[in-house]
C-alpha cells in the first residue's frame, strides 16, 4: 500500500466531507478513548492529549487521501510510536484508538465516504499491528 495506489483514490467531496466533520470525530474518538482503553496519565490533560494526537493524525489522513500517498500515514506512525515510549503506552493502545476512530467514521459520514476514509484508518491499523510484530520480534532475536 506504500506510495500511491489505484485503490485509495478518494473523491475531493469525500476528503471535504471528512474535513467538514473532522474536529466533531476527533471529539468523539478521543471522549471514546478514555473511557474505552487505557491511558497512561488519567488526569486533566488525558482528554487534550489524545485530542491532540488524534488532530495530528486526521490531519495526516487528510493529507494522504488529497494525494493518494500514504507516505505521510508511515511518518505519522513513526512519530506516536516514538511518543507512545514516552508515554509508557503500547502499540495495542494505538491500534485501539485506530478501530475507536474508524468507527466514529462509520458513524458520522455516510456509507461510501465511511468507506473511502476507512481504507486509510484501516492502513494505520495494518502498518502498526505489523510494525509491532516486527518490533516483537526483533526485542526477542536481540534478547538470546
């Protein structure tokens, strides 16, 4: 999926749709997040913390879904991997937020925009489980 692809074409009225209503998803992906996994710092910045990762990343898919590139998909998990170890949250975590976040998607646009937006949250999802196993397995060569 790396690079651009035929089948990530998203139509302008889809990325706009998804641009009209992305601050109400990043509301409604993060309230979900904190009551629906765990968060490494429950306090008062819980909320703000994940609004703003969550912003990062509808901004990224944005992005991506105007060039058909998930170049910036990659670099947008290069960055939360890093700042996950800083707050002491695991891939599972991230990949949560991403299945929290495709379902408010679901919920907010209509069928075929969900669906477009989808194939995008549905990348980070792969790209993370594998980066994960990869970094699992690389923890265990190093570990004998």
């Amino acid at each position: 999926m790396a690079g651009e692809s035929a089948d990530l074409t998203v139509s302008p009225s889809t990325v706009a749709n998804f641009l009209a209503h992305r601050q109400q998803i990043v509301r409604e992906t993060a309230a979900r997040s904190l009551v629906r996994t765990t968060i490494s710092h429950q306090n008062a910045d819980a909320y703000r913390l994940l609004a703003v990762g969550l912003d990062f990343t509808t901004q990224a898919l944005a992005v991506a879904m105007q060039l058909t590139n998930t170049s910036i998909l990659d670099q947008q998990l290069q960055w939360a991997n890093e700042r996950l170890l800083y707050d002491g949250a695991g891939a599972e975590q991230l990949i949560a937020r991403f299945q929290l976040l495709a379902d408010v998607v679901r919920e907010t646009l209509d069928v075929h925009d969900a669906q477009a937006v989808n194939r995008y949250v549905e990348y980070l999802i792969y790209r993370e489980a594998a980066l994960a196993i990869s970094n699992y397995q690389a923890a265990r060569h190093h570990s004998f």
